[in-house]
C-alpha cells in the first residue's frame, strides 16, 4: 500500500513527530511505501522517506493549519494513495493518530465562554469534529484510554471507528549495564557535584507541561537549602518562563537547553522528573523515565500518570494541583535512596507492554477496513 502521512509541521524533537517517523519506518519494514505531507520540515528530511511541503500562509498558527487542511486533498490528488493517515485533526482523514487531547472538553472545560467564539478556537472545533464526529468516518488510533470517553462524549463518536494503541517507548531509554559509570561520566562533564539534586524537565509547550509550577517547586527546594538544579530539555518560547525564574530568585540554578539529541542521558543522570501538566493527553516521557531508573513528579491530568502510581515510581499530584502539594511531593522523592527507584524502573522495564506502538499502528493501518 501507499499511505500518505499528514501533519501540520515537522520538528524534530517533538513527541508527535517521532511517533510519525516511528510509524512510517514500521509500515515500511511491512513493504509499503509512505509519502510524509505537511506545511513546513524543520531539520534535515529522512532519505528514505518522501517528504512533499505543501505551501501555506497565514498571519496565526491557527491560519496556517486551516490552510494546510484545505490545501492538502489538491496536494495528493496526483498522488496514487491508498490511505490517507493525519496527525493532526482535519477532515478528510482514513485515519487519524490522536496523539492530542479532545480539544471541545478543553475549550469548554478550562476555558471561559467567550473562548469558545474565537476564531482559533472555532477552527480547531471545526477540524476536530471532521474526525470525531457521529457522521463522520475517520478511523481513530488512540493512545490515551481515558480520551476515548472524553471523544464519545462530545461527538457521540462510535467506539467501533476507535482502537487503542500500546505505548511506544524507545528501547534506548532503559537503563543500560554500564548505566553506573554513564551516569557518573556524564554528571562529571557537566560539573555536577554527588551530592547536587538534578530536576529534569522534558517536553515542548512549557504552558501545558505546567513549567511555571515545576520553577514554584524548584524555588521551594531552594528556599530550604537543598543544592539543587534544573534542567529545561525541549523547544518553546521561554521568554516568560525565564522572567519568571528571575522574579522567583532562581535564575542562576535553572538551564534552558532546548533540544536535544541525548536526552537518554540527562535521565539517566538525573534525580528526579517533573512534569506537572496542566493537560496531557498521554505524556510518554513519564514511561521513558521509569525504564530510565528516574523517578516522577507528576499530576493526574497525564494520560500515563496511572502507571507512575502503580509502579510505585514516584508521586501523582491530583487536580487541582496545589502548589504546596506540588512542592512537598518533590521534597518527599527527592528524599528517597535512588537505588530504590532505580531497582523498581529496571523491573518494570523488563516487564511492561510499553514498546510496540509503532508495530500495532502498521498493523492496523493495514488491515483495518
């Protein structure tokens, strides 16, 4: 078969991007070919996947994306597809990889009313009800149980056009067997002192990921003496976020360092994960510390946050968050022997169901009529 693959843009150190890459090379492994389209690749183009830029414009994010949607029929039509495959919601979808949350529950549930009339807001609904509503026909591949309900809620979406994935973990996240002597070197070439605490932050969209609690939380940990760091690892604006560690004071402990290629390697030499998000529909690097041996920070409005608790792998913080909750939460895994996490993340590495996404998404792309 040949899929065509959608997305609005390409960078490469997003989450639903490499889970698209993921994707594309497990269709190929079964001998389909796959042609990526979307509005703009940031970084180099894979060789051995056709990448088709289809030109958009517009003033707002939420321009360029409708653009893209309305341009994109024109843009395979000459193309002999089989299936058409979106990572982002648009109408006139096969299929569509919900690797973000419902955004109708967002703007009616975080949001004030007049929000919702917006035209940002009225044109993500609008794409969104392409996929999910009742009359519609998209296939879903869903990463997050809990989403599907949210979905059948406000669209009244079908669980027949739904199918629930696996998470999709890099195997290379997992403690390696040198992982003693990686963390020691790695630690060392930063300047990092034994006893100096490391806060790990991971992911783009500082705002949802919740990046003002975790500099809160880091200030608290300061303010009671501990030596103790944070590290910023993704790609957003961070204007704010800096301004808002110079007015907590904290400036000087706190390092963003954008993307980044290694980031197996701040887990592994880190003391902790904090992600406590404001929404996120999944939230895969929760997993990817766990195999990593480094425990978690989190809150339950994280898709994966269930299994932090079930593998006793550090603290959930239930909405609504209350920082002094957030704050003590960190204090208390900070606090614990880090051989104890790292004993449980290599148990639950070893044993979980967390690896074949991209494999169960091949396979469904293929046989699912």
């Amino acid at each position: 078969m040949h899929f065509g693959f959608a997305l609005f843009k390409y960078f490469p150190f997003g989450g639903l991007q490499r889970d698209m890459l993921a994707i594309a090379r497990a269709c190929m492994a079964r001998g389909h070919r796959v042609t990526v389209f979307c509005g703009g690749w940031e970084g180099e183009k894979p060789a051995d996947i056709d990448v088709v830029t289809v030109p958009v414009s517009g003033v707002s994010n939420h321009a360029r994306d409708a653009a893209f949607a309305q341009a994109l029929p024109g843009a395979i039509k000459s193309r002999t597809l089989d299936k058409v495959v979106g990572f982002n919601k648009m109408p006139g979808l096969d299929f569509y990889y919900a690797a973000d949350s419902c955004f109708a529950a967002k703007i009616h549930e975080e949001r004030g009313f007049l929000y919702r009339f917006l035209p940002r807001a009225r044109s993500y609904q609008r794409m969104e009800a392409g996929v999910f509503a009742a009359t519609a026909t998209t296939r879903v591949l869903l990463i997050s149980e809990p989403e599907m309900a949210v979905f059948k809620q406000y669209y009244g979406t079908p669980e027949t056009r739904m199918r629930l994935l696996p998470p999709g973990i890099r195997r290379d996240r997992v403690m390696p067997s040198d992982y003693a002597e990686r963390r020691a070197a790695f630690r060392a070439a930063q300047g990092w002192g034994d006893a100096e605490r490391i806060i790990l932050f991971v992911g783009s969209g500082f705002r949802t990921k919740g990046l003002d609690r975790a500099l809160r939380a880091l200030a608290s940990q300061l303010q009671a003496g501990q030596t103790t760091r944070m590290l910023i690892l993704g790609k957003d604006k961070a204007e704010k976020f800096e301004a808002l560690a110079r007015n907590l004071g904290i400036a000087s402990q706190v390092t963003f360092l954008g993307g980044v290629n290694n980031v197996s390697e701040y887990l592994w030499a880190a003391d902790v994960l904090l992600h406590p998000a404001y929404r996120e529909n999944t939230g895969t690097v929760l997993l990817e510390a766990m195999v990593a041996g480094l425990p978690v920070v989190t809150t339950n409005a994280c898709g994966y946050a269930a299994y932090v608790t079930r593998e006793r792998m550090g603290e959930v913080v239930p909405n609504p968050v209350v920082q002094a909750d957030l704050d003590e939460a960190l204090r208390r895994v900070l606090s614990e022997n880090g051989d104890t996490w790292r004993a449980r993340g290599l148990t639950f590495a070893h044993n979980a169901d967390i690896y074949d996404m991209p494999a169960r998404a091949a396979e469904l792309l293929e046989n699912w009529q």
